[in-house]
C-alpha cells in the first residue's frame, strides 16, 4: 500500500519512525515533510498528502502534530477526505470500520509512542464493515441527501 506521511515539528519525530514501521510492514511510504524538528506551519505539509490520497495517489494517509487535531481539521478540509484523530486502538478501529477513515491523524504530544505504534498498526489492517454505514458515509459527501435522510 502506499501511504502519505506528513507532519509539523511536534510530530516529525514520531512521524520518521512511523516511516520506518510502515516500510518494514511492506508499505511504501510518500513523505509529504516536515523534514525536520525546526518550527513550521503544519498545513504546508498536511494539505498536500491529504490531496495525494483524495487524488488516489496514495491509499491512505497519516498525519502527525502536537495534538494531532490541527493536522485533521486541515486535511478534512479536502474533498473525500475522512480524517479520524486517534488515541488507542479502539479509536483506530473503529475509524476504520465504521467511517472508513483514508487519514489517520496523531498527537505526538498526547500519547506514547508505544500507543501511536498500536493505534498505526491496527488502522491499517482494520477493514471497512461496509452495510448499514455506507449510507452514513454516503451522507457526509452528500449533503443534500440529508433531510430525505432523516424521515
């Protein structure tokens, strides 16, 4: 699979040992930046593998900061883009099965790197369980379907 990888300085060093974690699980990894520990602006790097994945470039993304809740809303912002900020393995899990999350955004900051290891590792071999949530995520990219939705 490829993946697109990006973060700001508070996330760059768990983001690199990300990168390590994914090649050695066979994925191939587009790293997006920063590409050091120096001060930046994380949408400069989170934007565009937020875009490479809703291009299709990439099938997945994973997106590191402090908190991790900059670099989602940022790559929420993108069209068909389901960014999910997650802190254990039950968050990653269920971002996937349930909203079939193509982003999976972290907080260097908030938990350990033990965790964001397990948190990275069961997002990516967690499947979509499809049937009574493709309608919802269905709804989220078609906003005009909701109130038909609601009777």
């Amino acid at each position: 699979m490829k993946v697109a990888l990006a973060s700001d300085h508070a996330g760059f060093d768990y983001k690199e040992r990300i990168e390590k974690l994914l090649q050695e699980m066979g994925h191939t990894v587009i790293d997006f930046g920063t590409h050091s520990s120096e001060q930046c602006d994380y949408p400069v790097f989170v934007r565009p593998a937020a875009e490479a994945v809703a291009r299709g470039e990439c099938e997945k993304g994973i997106v590191l900061g402090g908190s991790g809740n900059g670099e989602a809303i940022t790559a929420n912002r993108v069209s068909g883009i389901r960014c999910a900020l997650c802190w254990s393995e039950q968050t990653a899990r269920l971002s996937r099965q349930h909203n079939d999350s193509n982003v999976l955004s972290l907080g260097e900051r908030t938990i350990s790197w033990p965790m964001a290891k397990k948190i990275v590792e069961t997002w990516l071999t967690t499947e979509f369980e499809a049937g009574r949530h493709e309608r919802r995520i269905y709804l989220i990219d078609h906003p005009e379907d909701l109130e038909e939705a609601q009777t």
